[in-house]
C-alpha cells in the first residue's frame, strides 16, 4: 500500500510538470519576430559579462528554428547568433565566442552554445 502511494504521488509530479512547459512545442508557438531583441540581448549581456562596456558585440538577425531538448521534445523558437569578445577576470580579452539567444513570444527563453541543441 505505501509502494503504490509513493508510485501514485510520484506520477502526480511527474504530469504536473509536464504542463508546466516541460515538453516540446510547436512551430506556431515561437510568436511574432522579436522586434526588440537587440535591447534584449544587450540588457543580458550587460548583467553577465565582467566589463560590458569594453565588449566586442555582433548581433545577428533572428531567424525561425529549432533545437531538441533531449527526451523532452523540440523547441521552436527565434534563434539569434550572438558574437562576442569580452574581457575576463584579468582583464584579457578572451575571443570571439559565438552563443544562440532563443525567443518565444517576443521573450528571452534560453541560450545555447549551439543553434540546434538546446542547454
């Protein structure tokens, strides 16, 4: 009896995520083009990186795409490259790195290192 109140509640969890936004969704989902990424991308990058004001940035256009989330499906959504060339903790900088800035209903919703892997 305590198993299956364990197995039962365990389930409950399990599906409450589930409809939190945990699966996949679908194209349609991704929203109009995210007219004020730019700012958007900006604003993070200025609440991350040591010394924002020294950064080298180049922003690309967004484009529809989407990457998988492992067992939990594919994430459709705005893809923007972002390049930068930052200084570190010593004041070096430290290269051109290039991440994705993912969008969803005008919204940033995750970044990746790649443009078809989801983090």
């Amino acid at each position: 009896m305590r198993f299956r109140l364990i197995m039962v509640s365990g389930c409950a969890m399990l599906s409450a995520c589930a409809g939190a936004g945990l699966l996949g969704n679908k194209p349609e989902d991704a929203g109009a083009f995210p007219a004020s990424y730019e700012e958007v991308i900006r604003g993070r990058l200025a609440t991350t990186l040591k010394d924002p004001y020294s950064a080298q940035v180049e922003i690309g256009r967004p484009s529809l795409g989407q990457c998988q989330r492992g067992i939990y499906g594919t994430f459709h959504g705005w893809v923007v490259p972002v390049t930068v060339n930052a200084k570190n903790g010593f004041g070096a900088y430290t290269g051109y790195q290039t991440t994705y800035a993912w969008f969803a209903d005008g919204l940033l919703v995750r970044e990746s290192g790649s443009p078809t892997l989801c983090p």
